[in-house]
C-alpha cells in the first residue's frame, strides 16, 4: 500500500500534466500538475468524460485518429494537439500516451508537456519563411525592374547610336549638296553659254554632250539620294530572314539590271535572323554591285559568303556598359582590284569614290552602312590592293522593336 501512496506521489509531483482514463473515457486519475495548467481542481475531473479537456478539434481528433492509433500500437509519441483550460483558453501541448492498467482494469495514460517555446519557435520559423518568400519577391521585382532597365538602356544606346551616324549623313549630304550636286549644275551653266556661242560657229556637238554628261551625273546625284533618304521611310517592321534567299535574288538583278553574269557565287548556309527585308535586299544587291564595278579584268570575279553566329556587345555608344547576346557575322569577299586599307572608313561615306573612273555614284557602301546601323549592328571593310576586298557585316539576331 505504501508503495502504491509513494507511486501516485512521484505521479503527482512530476513536472508534466498526467491523466488516466478507462476504455469507456471516463478519467479515473488527474496529476496536480495538469490541473494547475488547466485551471482545474482534480474533483471536477475525475469521473467526467475525457472531452472536458478537449478543444473542438482535439476531440474529433482523438476519436478519430488518436485512440485507434492506442488502440492498435498501444502507444502514441509526439502528437500535437490543444487542450482547453476551466475558463476556455487553448493550451498547446504535446502527448505522449501508452496503454496501461489501473486498479486492475485495463486503462490509458496520457503525458502532456506544455509547447509554449516550441510554438513561438514555429511562429518565428513561419514568419522568416514569410519574410523570406517577400523578399524573394522583392528580388523578383528587382530583377525584372533591374531587367527592364538595361533593356531600356540598351534601347537608347541604340537610338544614341543611331543619331550619330544620322549626325555624320547630314553632314555628309550637306557636302554633296554644296559641292557635288553645285559642280554638275555649274559645268551645265558653262557649257550652255559656250554652246550658245558655238551654235553660230558650227561647233556645238562636243559641247552638247558634254551637257548631257552633267545632265546624267546630276540625274543620277538625285536617285540615289532619293534612295538614301527614303530608306527610313517604310513601315517594314523586322521578321525572320533567310540570308541565302536575298543574296541569291542580289545575284540575279545582278544578271538582269547590269547585264553581268560572267561571276561565281560560293554561298555557306547562313543563319537566319530578323531584320527588314526590304532593306536587305539593298544591302546584298548593293554589296554585289560593288564588286562587280571594281572587278579585275585579268581573272574571273569569285564572290564568297560566309556566316556565322557569335556572341557581341549589344552597347554601341555606352562605353562602360555590356550584355552579350547573339549576333551574325556575314563575311562578303571578292578577287577585285582592292584599295588601300588606309580607306576602309572612307569608301562608306556618302559618294566617296576611290577609283574616278569606276561605274556608280559613290553612294553604294553608303546606303549599305546606313540599312546596318538601321538594324543596330556595325559594317567594316577590309582589303589589299590587287588581293580583292572583304566586307564584315555583325547584326543582332533578334531586333529590339
């Protein structure tokens, strides 16, 4: 008997609430500790039904999970549930349970530590993983934001970048207005008045086609700036372009408007990439017409074409700004008569001409610079006199609209 008293001592002494009740519920045995924590006297617990300790939610979670789980393992660990104290406020506590026997009949136990600390530590650990997702949300927005304006700055590196070479162009057509387009107006002003004079002499033939020459320089002075000025203007917006196909249409007006076909083509499978195709067409045809004026006499003239995809600065005119992206790089290169590399800037200025006496206006290599930087990408040229010339061309692979 003595060791029975010293038991339900130690039971009642122990720092964690303890409850006993029957296969029917009843609570048979409540600790001191438990009743503290629950604000209960042991009399109004013993004899009730085990509910009276249970929240809502704890008691359907008993009858359904719980007292199985006893029932058929005969113990349970480490199960979070609420108890309700006298006056209705939630205890969190966390069970430990096992079949057992009281007075002789078989009975459960119940062990209940308080997880006050436990929860706070679960708040705290949901509200930094809250904290945690907003700011991976923050970053998000950063990044986008952060995304957006490099692609803004991008945008105006191009728009900076395209206003420079506009800049150089009406520069240069105001040169050609003041100088090259006055010295066909002025020579046909000359020749008339020594024609007019020649007329009664019987002389003027000469003089007359001379005027006709000038008429045809100053004719041809007005297309192709009509041309170069007009490039703009279109509404063509950018779309997937098969480099191949344009260059082989540039070969064939080639054949039919300058009645030259004494040439071969050798063509690599290009990438394709966007661009306005209207004006690449100019570009290819133009590039074309190029090397067939400054062909060699002495051999058969050979056009290559090579391409390929690299990665390129997509800044033009921001020196401390970077971000590679795709680019082609479309190679053009002949066995012509070539030029000094000392003029590999100068032959793309507006009707700049090496050779005095070759075909054209001097506006091709022009029109061709103006439809790159159009498409945000650069041209070059590289050549050895008598070895023939190479034309780089670098264009982004997807055009910023």
């Amino acid at each position: 008997m003595n060791d029975f008293s010293d038991a339900e001592k130690i039971l009642h002494a122990m720092p964690c609430g303890c409850i006993i009740f029957g296969d029917d519920g009843i609570i048979c045995f409540v600790n001191d500790t438990l009743c503290q924590l629950l604000d209960f006297k042991s009399e109004e617990l013993i004899q009730q039904k085990l509910g009276i300790i249970f929240t809502v939610s704890s008691q359907i979670f008993y009858q359904t999970q719980l007292y199985p789980l006893i029932r058929l393992k005969g113990k349970a660990d480490e199960i979070f549930l609420s108890l309700k104290m006298k006056q209705g406020t939630i205890l969190p506590v966390m069970l430990h349970g096992k079949t057992t026997f009281w007075n002789q009949k078989p009975a459960y136990i119940f062990i209940f530590t308080t997880v006050f600390e436990r929860q706070k530590h679960e708040d705290e650990l949901l509200r930094a993983k809250q904290e945690q997702q907003l700011a991976i949300q923050e970053n998000g927005v950063l990044i986008g934001l952060k995304t957006e304006l490099q692609l803004q700055h991008q945008i105006l590196d191009q728009q900076l970048s395209t206003l420079k070479q506009r800049n150089l162009e009406y520069i240069q057509l105001s040169k050609v207005l003041s100088h090259d387009m006055q010295e066909p107006i002025r020579k046909i002003d000359i020749f008339a008045g020594i024609l007019h004079g020649h007329i009664h002499e019987g002389k003027g033939e000469l003089t007359l086609q001379k005027i006709h020459k000038s008429v045809a320089r100053l004719r041809s002075l007005t297309s192709s700036l009509h041309q170069f000025v007009e490039l703009d203007l279109t509404d063509e917006g950018p779309s997937q372009i098969n480099p191949g196909e344009l260059i082989n249409e540039a070969s064939s007006r080639i054949k039919t408007e300058l009645q030259f076909a004494d040439f071969n083509l050798e063509m690599d499978t290009l990438p394709l990439f966007e661009g306005r195709a209207a004006q690449m067409e100019i570009l290819f045809f133009e590039l074309f017409k190029n090397a067939v004026q400054n062909r060699s006499l002495e051999e058969l003239l050979v056009i290559k074409v090579r391409g390929v995809l690299i990665e390129e600065n997509s800044f033009k005119s921001a020196n401390d700004k970077y971000r590679y992206t795709e680019h082609i790089r479309l190679e053009i290169s002949d066995n012509g008569i070539g030029f000094d590399n000392a003029y590999s800037a100068y032959i793309f200025e507006l009707f700049n001409k090496l050779h005095k006496n070759s075909e054209g206006s001097g506006l091709g290599l022009a029109l061709c610079k103006r439809v790159v930087s159009s498409h945000y990408g650069s041209i070059t040229a590289r050549s050895q006199e008598g070895k023939g010339t190479s034309i780089i061309i670098i264009l982004p692979v997807l055009q910023q609209v």
